[in-house]
C-alpha cells in the first residue's frame, strides 16, 4: 500500500519542492523574506520553468 500512496504524492512533493526552491532562490536574489516575495513573479519563474499551475 506504501508505494501506491508514495507514487500518488511523488508529484505534488516535486512541485511543492520545487516552489519551496524557487522562492528561497528569489529571496536571496531580493534580500527578502520568503513570505515578502511576490506570488506573481513567483507563479511567473515557475511558469518558466515548465511548472503547470492553476
């Protein structure tokens, strides 16, 4: 039962991973606290990067 619930959620833990990255990358590159960062730039880059959001 594990593997089928870990191959269900594989795909949003990516995707939340890579959001988690993205946002501290921008962060940094805007001296900023990640909650301060712009959830529209942010939605941009992951765009950008091939992310699918809704």
């Amino acid at each position: 039962m594990f593997h089928l619930l870990h191959g269900s959620l594989t795909p949003s833990a990516m995707a939340t991973g890579q959001a988690a990255g993205v946002a501290a990358s921008m962060a940094l590159e805007e001296n900023q606290s990640p909650s301060d960062i712009s959830i529209q730039m942010l939605q941009e880059k992951l765009r950008e990067g091939g992310a699918v959001i809704n």
